[in-house]
C-alpha cells in the first residue's frame, strides 16, 4: 500500500522528466499520451488507496522515503502523509487535472511547443501532489514553492508576449511575498517545536501552549500571511486577475481548482494550532469576508471574460477563509471541492468559446454565441447557475453550509458579507454569460461564420465536470444522516464549527440564500439581455479593481526601483567597488613603501643593523 | 695614577684621535696611515695587558698584510677618490644621522651598567700570554677550531683569487 | 687593574667605526671602518681574558685575526671588481641589488 503513496506521488514527476529529455523525439500525439497517462494513473493510485483505506479501516498514517534533514532541531523527513484530508485533496488534484490534460491536448494543439506546455502541467500536479502529501512542514513548503515555479512556468508560456511574461513575473513576486510570511512561519515553527512533522505538532501545541498564547498567535498568522499570497486573498490578489494571461486550461488547473486552494489546505491542515489563537481566527475570517465582497464588486465590472472568473475565485476562496474563521473547516473543504468542479467546469467552458474564436476574451466583442456553440453555452449555463448556489446543483450545498454555519456561530456581520457576495456572485457571472451568449452578436457576420463549436477532445472532459457540478453536491449532503465527505474528514477533525440542523429547508436562512441566489441571477438576466446595449460600459474603478494595481505600482514599485537605480548607480560604484579599490590602493601604497627599504644601499642596510643592535643592546640590558 | 694607569690613559687618547682620524680623513691614504698609528697602539696596548703573542701577531697580520693589502688598492684607485665628492649621496642622511645617534645613546647607557668592574686579584699564571702558553692551548684544547680556520683561510684565498680574476 | 677605561676605548672605537661605516662613502675608507670595529672588539676580548685569568679570550682573538685578514682579502677582490664594472669607488653607487 506505501507502493501506492508513492506511485502516484512520483509518476506525474516521471512525466515531466521523460517529457523534458525526450522533448525533440516525440511528436504530439505520444506526448499527450504520456502526459494525460501520468495523471490517469496518479488517479487510480490515489482512488484504490482510498478504496483500502475506507474498507481496510485505516488510520492516519505517514511514510518516510528517506531522512531528508537529520539536523536535531529540524526533523525534516521526507514523509508523506496519508490520511482522508490528504487523500481527498489528491483525488481532486489528479481527477480534475485529468481531465483538464484530455482537454489540453485539444485546447493547444496550434501550438509548437507543445511538449514544454504538458512537461511543465505534469511538474505542476506534482509539486501540488507534494503539497498535500506533505506530513512535515519543510516539505510542503518545497511543494508550495514548486507550485509558485509551475505557476509562473505556465503563465508565462507565451513568454514572447510582453504582457504574460510581465504577468508571470507579478505571480510570482506577489507569491514569494507570501512565502516570507510562511518561511517565517516555519522557522519559528522549528524554534517553538523543534520539528516540522505536521501531526506531532497538531498534538503538541495543544499541550505546550495555552489557548491563545501570543507565539502561537504570530506563528499562525505567518502562515496565514503565506496562505494569503498563495490564495490570492487581500492585498495580495492582484496576480490572479493577471494570471489570465496564461492558457485558459492552465487557469482552470491552477488558478481555480488546485494552487489557489493550497492556501485553504494549509489553514485546514493546520487547524489544530489555529483553533488556538482565536485572533488569528478572526483575522482570517475577516480577511475572507473583506475579499469576497471586494473580489465580487470587481467582478461585476469586468470586460473580459476569464476575468470575471478569476475575480470570482478571489471571492470564492474568500468565502472558503471565511468558513475557516469561525472554525467551520469542514464547510471550506466541501466548499474547495465544488468549487473545484464547478470553477474548473466555468473555465474550461470559457476556453471553448476562446479557443475557437482564436484568442478572444473580450465580451465587449462576444454576444449571441449561444447559436454558435450549442453544447458549450449549456455546459457554462450549468456552470453558472451552480456557482450562483441554485439548488439542487453542487455549490449550492457548500455555500449554503457556510452561510448557515456563519448564521448559527452568532456572526451576523460576516453572514451578510457572505450574503451580499453570494448576490454579487450570481450577478456577475449570469451578467458575463449574458454577455457571452445571448442577445445580439457584436462580431461581423464573416468572423461568426467561421466560429464552430469545439472538439469533442474538449468537450468530453467539460460535460463530465458538468455532471460533478451538478451531482458533487451529494458528496458533502445527505438528508438526515451524516454526509459522505463529513464523516471522511471527521477522522483527521476537521469539522464543522455547529451541528448543521437535520433538514436543511427548514431554517429561514436556507431560503434566504436561495432566495438572494435567485434574485442575484435574475437581475443580470434582466439588465443583460433587455438592456445589455444601454448599460454594457461597467463603472471604471471597478474595472480597474478599485486601483489597487495603480496604487502598488506607485506606492511600492516606483520607490523600489528609484532605490535600486540609486544602489546601482550610485551606491555600488562608489562604496563597494571603492572600498575594493581602497584594499588595492592600501596593499599597493604600503608595498610601495616597503619598497623602498630594500634600496640597495649598503649604508642603509648598515644603519638598520645598527638600530637592530641598538634594540639587542636595550633589551639586554633593562 | 700608577706608570701602567698612566701608559693606559695615554693610549687610550692616542687611539681615540686615531680612530677619529681614520673615519675624518679627506683621503684615503691619511685614513690607511692613521690606521696604522691605531694598530700599533692598540699592539702597546696589547703588551700592557700581558698578552705579547698577540700583540706581535696584531703588528705582524694587521700592520704588516692587511694594511699593506689597503694600501695597494688605494693606490690602484686613486684616481677615483676624488670624483665621490662630486656626486649626490643615494641613502637618507636622516635615517643614517638618527641610527648613528641611536646607537651612541645605548653604547652610553650600557657603559653605565659597566662602571667598576674590576680586574681579577692579579692571579695571572705563569706564562699568561706567551708563545708557548697559547701555542699549547691552541694545538691541544682548541685544534678543531684552529684547523677550521686554516680551511677557512684557504677557502678565501682561493676565492679571492678568483674573485679578483680579470676576465678574459 | 680598572678596566673600566678599556672597555671606554673599546667602545668609542667601536662607536667611531659605525659610524664610519654611516657617513663616509668611499669604499675603501668604508672597509677601514669595520677593520676598525674588529680591533676594537678584539681589545674587549684581550681585557676581559686579562680579567678572567683564562686564554680563552686570546684564543679568540687570534681566531678573530685570521678571519679579519681573510676577510680583508675578499673584500678586497669584491671592491676591485666592482670598480672595474662600475669605474667609482662610491658605495652609495653600488645599489643594483635593489627591490
């Protein structure tokens, strides 16, 4: 059973090696065979330990491949955790990123370099894979900066287009922001407890530290702070929107299904130690409610298509933050699984219409698709209505178990945040679907002629994440009982943070979420296909994410880069270079004055004898 | 102030001014002649201390060769002396001037420490200082030193000989 | 007997010959010097012998002859030769072994 762990773990990595060396040899049909099988068997690695585990009765379990760091105070093997939190995150990672290789193989197939693209995807569900199985904190910090490496790999994929490759750059530099706080975080983990296995930890901070002790609080808002870059949570969003530039797959992938939810996983993994601090709690709470609404308010007025979604997933990470800061964790697992499903459905569906009108994201030049794409518009539809939370559809059940649990923790304020993005939510996305697809078509009649609907390569994997958007919600709901998913994560604890009530149509805020769902997507409805020509131009702050990008280039990057002008025009020229030159100019002057002893001279040899003598004499004698 | 005190004083300004002479003198030949002059004092000197072999020998290798030797190559130069005066000196003379002053400062401090020391109570055996006396003590308790000498004294005639070879 | 005085002598000698070797530029008068300071160590050497009562300070000093006149000698030939390659007697002129 190790066997497994393992397998799965290494074989996308086996995948991104063979597709490196081989790069010139294979052609492309093999390559994305290769790269699709990886991640296929990776799958059925992962699904048959979770067979055994749950018939077998196992417990959580780690695995040790070698002692990576046997230093006494870091204890950093290379563990692997096996356990429902980590199995369940792997399934998603390598069932989703399955199918989003089957649809890449269509998506990229114009391109020329198309082994790089699949070498760098197979690297990337590795790094994520790494992350997840981590049982030890210095591990899952090499998967979390792998991760950022693949991340900006594949945004940059067109790297000569000056603009992905400036996007790229900002991903990663926002990202590594968030890894100082994390490396931070992991150094004082390894002063407080002088390891980094995650599970010896959890059990001893419990019993070494008192609930809220300030340490603990630092520590876990350091990695908080890391969370926060890599989830693209307030401030540190502003990556995400530009990481559209990158292939839309890649965004499905990364950005929506699997690297922005590591964020998630590391708050959720830790979970013990952040029950401690409370504070901590609550600032993660706040930060999610904050960014969901900001993220929301963004969206809405968005002009291009894969920004919409991206502005959605900063919101719907906030809420799964939210979820978390009141201790609700298991909201936020089943929340990241159909978010999963459902954002990668939305994504991938987009791609469609983006691929086959070669390029385009800009709604202002879509409308009307709808007859174009006459499978492709049901998916997103589908799509759409399921983020927005409309029964009985997956995301539904999620977000409804946030929100009740925020209602019944007694947090009424967080509670309509979460209520009031929900509305958002359901606004913004029926508003781009709107846009997209119905209504009159703004292209010229010749460039819609040639618009077909997509491959059947990319439409298969789409329709079966259609079918898990609308069917996940069983995972994590059940009428009367215990849900599937609840009791799986219920063994590692992570629960929720009140007993959800029994039937869920019978509280009110059940059908206040519905009812704000509805009136969310009828609005846009409304305003997008009777008024769409009069009220199409969206406010210019929101476009421009209340200009936030605008105030950290001129708040942190102009004065960085006027420092770093001055260091290396002015600074380093004449401080170190000059006191190199100092050291030179002292060794050549004092040789050149001892020089001049030696002169050849025979008297002054002679009077240096006699000052030696003198010396003998005086010391002779006192 | 007995005869031997007096003989001593005298000799002891004799050779001071000789000495001064040596290191004063405009041309070198008058620095060989006061050279002389020390030499032979400095042999008086010798007898007064009962030390006559060694008196004779200083007259005899001193007086006799090595001034000789001095005064061929002063000879052989003597058109060049002049010419020294002529030209600028190569070493500092402050360096030269404070070494000087150095030493002359500690010679003075240490002869301050050697003030009375006195002699030994006149128990001189028999045939201190004469031939006999220092040949036995030369060919019996010092040979090895003394035949290392004469090694040595071959090894610089020899190369001195050949240092003073013209090339051909 | 006082030796007091002739250990003055010996030093002043030896003084003079230093100082000699410092201020006088000719070669030859440059060598007079230190034949100068070799007599004056060999009258410490004959005074103190006296006071001991031992020939080991003669001893010394006939040793001291010997190797003062070999020396002497090769000096000599050194001095001959650099004036036939340099045509001066000057010793501040002999500086080719500088660094």
């Amino acid at each position: 059973m190790e066997y497994a762990v393992w397998l799965g773990l290494f074989l996308p990595l086996a995948g991104f090696l063979i597709l490196t060396v081989s790069s010139h040899y294979i052609g492309r049909r093999l390559t994305g065979w290769i790269a699709c099988f990886t991640i296929l068997m990776a799958f059925i690695c992962f699904a048959s330990l979770l067979l055994i585990y749950t018939h077998a009765d196992m417990t959580p379990q780690s695995f040790t491949l070698y002692n990576w760091i046997p230093v006494d105070k870091i204890q950093a093997g290379f563990t692997v955790r096996l356990d429902p939190l980590s199995l369940v995150m792997t399934l998603i990672i390598t069932g989703v990123g399955f199918l989003i290789h089957v649809y890449s193989n269509g998506y990229m197939e114009h391109e020329e370099d198309f082994v790089r693209y699949f070498a760098f995807l197979n690297f990337f569900v590795f790094c994520m894979l790494l992350l997840v199985l981590a049982g030890n904190l210095l591990l899952l910090f090499v998967g979390w900066e792998g991760v950022g490496l693949a991340s900006y790999l594949l945004i940059g994929y067109w790297y000569h287009r000056p603009a992905a490759a400036q996007a790229a750059t900002k991903a990663f530099v926002v990202n590594r922001i968030g890894d100082l706080g994390f490396l931070l975080g992991l150094l004082l983990t390894f002063h407080l407890f002088g390891t980094g296995d995650i599970a010896e930890i959890s059990d001893r901070a419990g019993k070494e530290f008192a609930m809220g002790a300030p340490v603990l609080g630092l520590l876990t808002l350091l990695l908080f702070i890391g969370a926060v870059g890599k989830s693209a949570q307030l401030p540190l969003y502003t990556w995400l929107p530009d990481a559209m530039e990158g292939p839309t797959p890649v965004s499905a992938l990364i950005h929506a299904a699997t690297m922005v939810t590591a964020g998630v996983y590391l708050v959720v993994r830790m979970h013990p130690v952040f029950m401690l601090t409370p504070s901590t709690l609550h600032l993660v709470g706040a930060v999610g409610g904050v960014t969901s609404l900001f993220a929301a308010l963004c969206a809405v007025g968005q002009t291009d298509l894969k920004r919409v979604l991206a502005y959605s997933t900063v919101s719907q990470l906030g809420l799964m933050f939210l979820a978390c800061g009141i201790g609700a964790f298991y909201a936020a697992m089943f929340h990241l699984t159909t978010h999963a499903f459902v954002k990668a459905l939305l994504f991938l569906s987009a791609g469609n219409v983006v691929h086959m009108m070669h390029g385009t994201t800009d709604m202002g030049k879509m409308g009307g698709l709808s007859k174009v794409f006459p499978k492709t518009h049901w998916l997103f539809l589908t799509g759409v209505l399921a983020m927005s939370g409309i029964p009985p559809l997956a995301a539904f059940f999620s977000k409804d178990l946030i929100l009740e649990q925020e209602y019944l923790a007694g947090f009424e304020v967080l509670f309509f945040i979460a209520l009031a993005a929900s509305l958002l939510t359901g606004f913004y996305l029926t508003r781009a679907y709107c846009l997209a697809f119905t209504g009159k078509s703004r292209l010229e009649d010749h460039v819609l002629k040639a618009v077909k609907e997509a491959p059947p390569v990319m439409l298969i994997p789409v329709s079966i994440l259609a079918f898990l958007s609308i069917a996940g919600g069983l995972l994590g709901f059940a009428f009367g009982k215990t849900p599937i998913l609840e009791g799986f994560l219920a063994e590692v604890g992570v629960t929720l943070a009140e007993k959800e009530p029994s039937n869920i149509f019978l509280s009110p805020e059940t059908w206040l979420s519905i009812l704000i769902a509805v009136i969310g997507v009828g609005t846009a409805a409304l305003i997008y296909t009777q008024w769409a020509d009069r009220l199409r131009q969206p406010f210019a702050f929101l476009t421009r994410s209340f200009y936030v990008n605008e105030l950290y280039w001129k708040g942190i990057v102009v004065p960085l880069k006027a420092l770093s002008r001055f260091i290396a025009n002015f600074f380093e020229p004449k401080v170190f270079d000059g006191s190199i030159q100092a050291v030179t100019y002292t060794a050549q002057g004092v040789s050149r004055r001892l020089q001049e002893v030696q002169s050849g001279q025979i008297r002054s040899y002679v009077a240096w004898m006699v000052v030696g003598t003198v010396i003998l004499i005086v010391y002779l004698v006192i | 102030m007995t005869i031997a005190n007096a003989t001593q004083w005298i000799l002891a300004i004799v050779l001071i001014f000789s000495s001064l002479g040596i290191v004063l003198a405009r041309k070198p030949v008058h620095a060989c002649l006061s050279f002389l002059l020390t030499l032979l004092s400095l042999a008086v000197l010798y007898l007064q201390l009962s030390a006559p072999f060694i008196a004779v020998m200083q007259v005899l290798v001193y007086a006799g060769a090595i001034l000789v030797i001095f005064m061929f190559v002063i000879v052989l130069f003597q058109d060049a002396h002049a010419q020294i005066d002529k030209v600028q000196a190569n070493s500092a003379p402050l360096f030269l001037t404070f070494a000087a002053g150095a030493f002359l400062a500690s010679l003075g401090f240490l002869g301050s420490r050697l003030i009375g020391i006195e002699a030994s109570k006149d128990k001189l055996f028999e045939g201190y200082g004469s031939v006999e006396a220092l040949g036995k003590a030369l060919y019996v308790d010092f040979f090895f030193p003394f035949e290392a000498v004469v090694l040595l004294f071959l090894i610089a005639v020899i190369g001195a000989l050949y240092i003073g070879k013209k090339e051909i | 007997m006082d030796l007091s005085l002739i250990i003055f002598v010996s030093m002043a000698m030896f003084a003079i010959g230093i100082i000699g070797v410092l201020v006088r530029r000719n070669a030859l008068i440059f060598f007079l010097s230190i034949e100068l300071m070799l007599n004056a160590g060999n009258l410490l050497f004959v005074a103190f012998s006296r006071q001991w009562g031992n020939q080991i300070g003669l001893v010394w000093v006939f040793f001291v002859l010997v190797v003062a006149a070999a020396e002497a000698a090769v000096g000599l030939a050194i001095i001959i030769n650099l004036f036939r390659s340099k045509q001066v007697v000057d010793v501040d002129q002999y500086n080719l072994l500088r660094g």
